[in-house]
C-alpha cells in the first residue's frame, strides 16, 4: 500500500514525505523498514542519503519491477521482500538495529488505476480488490454473503449510513445476475436517497470491501505490534493513515504505550509500569496547503509517530481487545 490517489495521471506522490523525512532523519544513516513499498517513494527519498539502508515490504507483486529497478540503483543498501507487513517478524531482524519503520496506509495512482484490481469505480467487469496475498475477492463477498453480513461490513468498515437498505437492494440484485462494479455502483446511486456531491455515492461501500477483502483490520494490528517488538531503542515508528478507521486504530496503540493510565484522586493510588514508548507531537502532522494543491488526495491524510524508549521485545497490549469488533466482522470472510 502507499499514497492515495492523484490527480497527475503521469506523477506518484509520496504523502507528507518532507515532514516524514524531517521526522526520520536519513541523513544520519540508518536501517529503516518501509512496509508498503507500492512506488518507492519513501524508500528513494531515504536512500538518497548515504550509509542509509531500507528494508521493504509489499503484498502487491506488482511492485515487484520498481523493486528491481532500485535495487539496481542502490546495489547492497535495498532489499524486497513480496510480504504482507503482518509478518513483519517473519524477517528476522533481531540484529538489526532499525531506526524507523514506515506504514504508509493508503493505495498508489497505479494501484487506483490498474483495472484488474478493481479499485475504482470507474473499472469496468469483475469486483476484485485485492492487492495480494489474498483468500477471496470482492465479488465473491458481494455475491455470497448474506444481508446481515453486508450491512456489518458496510456499516463498520465503510461508516456508510445508508448500509442496510444498499445490502437489501444487493441481495435482491443478485438472484437476477451476479454483480460486477458497474452494477453495484449503479445500484449504489440508485439506492442512496441523500446524494454527496462532493464524492463519489460509491466511495464508503468500496472502502469497506477493500478493508474487508485485504482484512486491514488484522493486518494493521499484527503490523503495528511487530513493528513495535522489532525496533530497537530510539527507533521511530510512523505511521500515515487516510480514513477515520486506521486513524482510530493508530491513534489508540500510540497512547496506549506512550501515555500513563489517568486516575481519579478519588481512588487509591495504583502502581502503574513505566511507558514504553513517547509521542513527542500529540497531534498528528497534515498536508500543507502547498501539498493539498499538488495533491487534493492527500486531504486526509495523518501523519502519527512514536520513538521507543527502551529495548525490549515481547509486551502487553489491548488493542486486540479493543477492537474485537471489527476483527469479528473480518472473520466473516473464513466462510468464503
């Protein structure tokens, strides 16, 4: 995965790269992991900069021919790896003193663009979605889950208020003909009863069958906490979101393990362990106006980071927890 759409058909931009860049600080040297390779962008940028080295990562094989061409460029200091970033431990990188892992959540032009995905709603035949690594399809979610199971994907993984009469309409749909994406964008429009003419009527029920269909929910979370474990002391983890979901998600693992618990001075005083991470920014970082010209689909993007603050590896978390939720709605998928 890597920066969302663009408006250029013949650029790739890399979201919120300079304030990336200024968080990481290649110019001092440094292995960095970036785990959604998609163009390169990040991984260029880093390994422009002398006694640099990145690691990436990328579930799409597609990306596989800019991974050759970099690795011709920059011979010994890039190495690919065609992985899901859930299995980031996989790579076995205890040795390696790893000064920054990058998440970048959101989908490149090409990703957008390549009509055998299926990601837009302009792409013409079968429902596809996935970016690799898959178990199932986005036409198989639309054409043999039940009503139910619909409207919880849509509403929870799309925010889309309109979910349980789309998913009825869907149903109805389906015993005439199976659905590709022409007619589930056209059954959208004719289903939505208030209009966005801002987006596209399509735009929430296409989110959720990518989460769904790539199960981001799951992926995120493993991929947050291998990242954690991974990173020696000092190392930053970055991580830039483009939906209110993945941000919510992020948001809650970085205050977990950079934030004390708050107690009431109304009840007893609790022994509470050190934190094992600091956010030195709160707030997130957003595109400036000068990026949101060159890039309008950069509006949503956040930046978060965190910096570890003792060498460890195995640790304690809720998020699993916390979001048992959507990991529930995920599974809904092993049925496929």
């Amino acid at each position: 995965m890597k920066a969302t759409m663009v408006q250029d058909t013949f650029k790739h931009y890399p979201v919120l790269l300079n304030e990336l860049i200024s968080i990481i600080t290649p110019q001092h040297g440094g292995t960095f992991i970036d785990c959604t390779f998609g163009q390169g962008g990040y991984t260029k940028e880093i390994l422009i900069h002398k006694n640099t080295k990145v690691i990436a990562l990328d579930r799409d094989k597609k990306t596989q021919k800019k991974a050759d061409k970099i690795s011709n460029e920059f011979e010994g200091r890039f190495f690919f790896k065609n992985k899901k970033f859930s299995q980031l431990e996989d790579l076995k990188l205890k040795k390696e003193n790893i000064k920054g892992i990058i998440f970048d959540l959101g989908y490149s032009y090409n990703q957008i663009k390549d009509p055998t995905k299926g990601l837009s709603f302009n792409s013409v035949g079968e429902l596809n979605m996935q970016m690799g690594l898959n178990d199932f399809s986005a036409r198989e979610v639309i054409n043999k889950l039940n009503e139910e199971e619909l409207e919880k994907i849509f509403k929870f993984f799309g925010e889309e208020k309109e979910s349980k009469r789309i998913a009825k309409n869907i149903i109805q749909e389906r015993k005439i003909k199976k659905i590709n994406t022409k007619i589930l964008v056209d059954l959208i429009n004719k289903t939505k009863r208030k209009k966005n003419f801002k987006i596209n009527n399509a735009t929430k029920i296409f989110q959720a069958l990518r989460i769904f269909v790539n199960k981001e929910i799951s992926e995120l979370i493993k991929g947050l906490i291998s990242a954690a474990k991974v990173l020696n002391k000092d190392g930053m983890l970055i991580v830039v979101t483009f939906h209110s979901l993945e941000d919510k998600i992020v948001k809650y693992f970085f205050k977990s393990l950079s934030e004390k618990i708050s107690v009431s001075r109304y009840l007893p005083i609790i022994e509470q362990s050190e934190t094992l991470f600091k956010m030195p920014e709160k707030k997130p970082k957003t595109p400036t106006l000068k990026e949101l010209k060159e890039n309008p689909s950069s509006r949503s993007a956040k930046l978060r980071y965190m910096v570890k603050k003792k060498n460890f590896y195995d640790f304690e978390t809720d998020i699993y927890k916390k979001f048992e939720y959507l990991i529930n709605i995920e599974n809904i998928g092993n049925k496929l």
